[in-house]
C-alpha cells in the first residue's frame, strides 16, 4: 500500500483510523524550544511511558506558553463543567464531549455543577486583551480549565486540548490511554481578526456533507471565516427564487460534464447554521460582471445579444460578461443579492470580480459601483478580488488580494493605494496560500499557473510585510482558497489542502515572533498522525520531518 507522497492515494477512509490507532505521537529531531516527545514504537506499542505532549507543540503557536506542574488526566470519573448560565458554554462543552467519547471511552457527562475537578469551561473572563476569541489555558493534577471572555474563545481553547492530548483521541473508536495534558498555562489569541478558507463548489459540486467535513477541518486551526465560492462559468449553486433556473439550469453541470448540483436554500441555511456552530461567519460569493457563464447559459436576457451561450464545462477562464448595457443586468443583481443577504446573518457578501477579461475597463466600473450599492442597501459589506482596487471600492470594502510573484508592481502599487484610501485587504496570494496549486511537478492534482508551491513556501512569508508600503491596519488577515477545477470529493481536498491548511492558519493567528520555519516543522509533524486519525489522507512533504509510518501489511 502507498501513501500519499506526491501521487493520489487510494486509501480507504476508515484505513487511516485505524492506522491512527496504532500511530503514536512523536517528532524526531526537535529543538529546545519546541521540544517533542521522542519516537514510541508503532504497530500497537503502549502511550503508558510517553510523557504528555508539551504546551507549546500546537498549530497555530500560541502566544504566550509557561509549562509547569503536574500534568491533568482524564479518566472514566472526568466530567466536563460548564457556567451554568451560558448555553453557549453548555454546547461547547456537548462538542468537546462528542469529540473526546467515542476515543476514550468514557461516559464524559457535561455538568452545569461547580467543581474543582474535571475539564472546566468557563466564560467571562475580566481579561480584556484576550478579545472576543482569546482564551486561557490551565493545566494541573485536579483540572484543566479554559477561560474565555467570549464563546468563540472558548471553542478555541477547546481545539487546542485536543492538540495536547494524544493524536488517537480522533479516533472514532475507542483506543487505548492514558489521556494526559501536560501541566502548565497559556495565554492566547489571535493576531489577525480575519482567519479564513475558501470552498470552490462551482467547478465541481461538493455535497452538503462533504462541506459540513470540510469546516470541522478548517475550525481545528482556530479559522473564523468559510468563504463559499457559489458561482462561476461551470456551474451556479444557490437556488434563487426570482431566477429558478440559475440553480435548475446553470447548476446542472461542471468541470468535465458531470451532473452538478446546487443547494436549496434549506441546505443553504444548514451550512451556515454548521458554519457558525464552529464559531464561523459564512461568506458567500457570487462573481461578477465575469465568471457567469452559467447564468448567461440560464437567462438569454442577461447577454447583450440576447442569445445564451451553452453551459461550460471547460477550465478556461475570462471569456464571459454580464452586459453593462442592460436594465436586466441590475434587476438580476439586486435580486440575486436580496436573497442570498436574507439567508446569510455574517457581514460580507463577495462579489468577485476578478478575471473580467472580456467586459472594458468603463462596463467593469459601472458593474461594480452597482453591484456595490446593492449590497450596501441589503445591510452587508463588500467583499471583492483585488481587481476591485482598480473601480471605485466603497468606503468600508475589503479587497481580497490573490496576486503571486508574477503580478506587476502597477497591479500591486494599485491595491496598496487603495489601502492606504482605507480599503481593508484579505491576503491569499496563489503562489503561497492558494491550496490548489501543485506541490510540485509530480502531483497529479491541482494546477500550477502560480508556480509549484511546496509546504515551506505556503508557510514562509509574513501577512504585515507583503505588500510594500500596505498600513498595518489595514491588512484584515489571510485566507486560504482552494479552487475545484481538478478535486472532485473529500479525499482531493485532504491532500491538497494538508498539510499547508494549517500553516496559513498559523500565519493568521500566531505572533509574528512565533513564525520560524524549523521550529513550525516539528509541530506540524507532530500532526501527521493526528490527520491520519482524522481520516485525513494527507501529502507526505520531504520537507517535514514526519514520524514514522507503520508497515502496511502484505
């Protein structure tokens, strides 16, 4: 049997759980600062020796780490304590219990009831710089207890005892303990507070499930925000009232001539319900005045000769327009937005704009400065690619950069006088944190139009300094896309997406001071057995010093 190194795996899903059974946690070769604990035996070898793993090993770095004291375990009599007043402390604490069962064993009851004992959830910290998605951490013999001004803390806070606890606590058969936090503090929270990644559905569907697997994925890295590509050439995904057949038409194919799909809006919903119950805002997009083949296949109206092209299931990009022209053109955005606005709580809404080869620079403007005004009227902000720099972005809009080494010092000068007029910029430039790009010239996923972008290089760069001469405060933080022309499920999205997914969520959330490329590649692979517990069929990096695998039988 062969893993992933650069080749698509065929690995069946629940072989990873099991090889996550018998996988202990280790990193060879670590430095002081990040110390690891050694190599155990694999192949059904006991954690009873292992030392628990140190505070400090987790993805993202946390700001402030003070190891010490005894290390807290849990055992069959742990409960996990909540406030009693805060529902919102009550279903973290139902998540974590859901998450810890299954592995342990144990029956974990969540419990309103004070206690001094067991794994304490509280809210209300008096701590101000901990913000709204800050937390502590406190580890000892009798508890370990995670304090949080804010429920999105809390949940944080949660997803970094997972980290500390040995990597076949994902494991959703019971395994075999001790299940030990190592004693100590931390004290942390985020650097940027936006900490996003982006779903491609449009060039090939992705079902509500495989989303909902998706979003676990991304909230175990502290991300906040799930930006949801919903329309494109290949495919539109989102029912709209007004407009039936964008969903039943427009949505009935993609990249390759296969069935498609769309979301109702019920479905719609579901995801930003899943979304928020991992404490993330749900951006949605929809492209425009480009990417439209398929509302233009939808509605022969929306094309300025009035005749629809056929549906596209190609992969080639800029050919397709919106007709500045047309009262039509305006009557579909407003309503294509009034809809998706009611059906979505977050602040943003994303309109595109990106790659509008075919419609002039004056048609472009007048596209925008409408399309902007709609959603502004709808109560939401303005999302765009960074073309958006080159209109006449609204006071208050976030342009999303996606440019790479190659892009001009014109396009680039562009975005960062825009910023420095107050447009708030997103960072995902597509040689570094675009998670679709292969990782080099023997991957057979992905593309390669931005370079090959290996783990290292997604990893090394600093959000503040990567625009020359962009405000601080105006850098809004970083997100990661993965775009679908070539990923068809779940497993295409595991490989591409790790092991960089939580790189750039490192780079999102951890001081600037903690971003050190030796030290990081120790704590990610310390998560290499974690990924394969998680069901998660990952890319084997030479870069990254993972532990050893077990031999595969036969």
């Amino acid at each position: 049997m062969r893993l992933h190194t650069t080749q698509r795996s065929a690995l069946p899903r629940a072989l990873p759980r099991l090889l996550g059974s018998l996988l202990l946690v280790t990193a060879a070769g670590v430095s002081t600062a990040c110390a690891a604990t050694s190599a155990s035996a694999v192949g059904g070898g006991s954690t009873a020796s292992a030392p628990p793993r140190p505070l400090g090993q987790v993805v993202p770095a946390p700001a402030s780490v003070r190891p010490g004291g005894s290390p807290y375990s849990i055992t069959g009599a742990t409960r996990i304590r909540v406030d009693g007043s805060s529902g919102e402390a009550r279903r973290i604490g139902e998540y974590l219990a859901g998450v810890l069962r299954p592995s342990t064993g144990y029956s974990l009851p969540v419990t309103d009831r004070s206690g001094h004992d067991g794994i304490r959830l509280r809210l209300g910290s008096r701590d101000s710089e901990l913000g709204a998605e800050g937390y502590t951490l406190t580890s000892g013999h009798g508890a370990v207890t995670i304090t949080a001004r804010k429920p999105a803390g809390l949940f944080h806070g949660v997803q970094t005892l997972r980290q500390l606890l040995p990597a076949q606590v994902e494991s959703d058969s019971r395994q075999k303990g001790p299940w030990k936090v190592a004693g100590g503090s931390i004290t942390d929270m985020p650097r940027y507070a936006y900490r996003g990644a982006m779903l491609d559905v449009s060039r090939h569907f992705f079902s509500v499930d495989e989303v909902k697997r998706y979003i676990d994925q991304i909230a175990l890295y502290k991300m906040n925000t799930f930006h949801l590509h919903l329309s494109d050439d290949q495919g539109w995904r989102i029912a709209v009232d007004s407009w039936p057949k964008l969903a039943t038409y427009g949505g009935s194919t993609e990249v390759g001539g296969g069935p498609g799909g769309y979301y109702t809006k019920s479905q719609y919903k579901e995801i930003v319900r899943y979304a928020a119950s991992r404490h993330m805002e749900l951006v949605p997009e929809i492209d425009m005045p480009g990417h439209t083949n398929a509302a233009l296949a939808s509605y022969a109206e929306l094309n300025c000769d009035g005749v629809a092209p056929p549906l596209y299931t190609g992969t080639k990009v800029g050919f397709s327009s919106l007709c500045a022209a047309k009262d039509v053109t305006y009557r579909f955005i407003d309503d294509v937005i009034r809809e998706l606005a009611e059906l979505t709580p977050g602040r943003y809404i994303h309109i595109g704009g990106d790659e509008a080869h075919s419609t002039s620079h004056e048609d472009y403007a007048r596209i925008m400065e409408r399309a902007q005004a709609v959603v502004g009227k709808y109560g939401k902000t303005v999302m765009g690619w960074h073309q958006l720099t080159g209109a006449a972005p609204v006071e208050g809009a976030v342009a999303q950069y996606w440019g790479y080494d190659r892009t001009s010092a014109a396009d680039r000068q562009q975005v960062v006088d825009a910023a420095k007029n107050g447009t708030r910029l997103v960072l995902s430039p597509a040689d570094r944190v675009y998670l679709d790009m292969k990782y080099n010239d023997q991957t057979v996923l992905g593309l390669k139009w931005a370079g090959l972008v290996e783990v290292q290089r997604s990893y090394d760069w600093d959000p503040a300094t990567y625009l020359a001469g962009t405000p601080a405060d105006a850098v809004l933080g970083v997100e990661a896309p993965i775009w679908a022309e070539t990923l068809t499920d779940s497993d295409d999205i595991d490989v591409m997406a790790f092991p960089r997914l939580p790189g750039a969520a490192e780079l999102g959330w951890s001081p600037a001071e903690t971003h050190d490329w030796d030290t990081y590649k120790v704590r990610l692979a310390a998560l290499g057995p974690r990924f394969t517990a998680l069901g998660i069929d990952y890319y084997r990096s030479p870069q990254v010093p993972w532990p050893a695998e077990p031999a595969a039988a036969g």
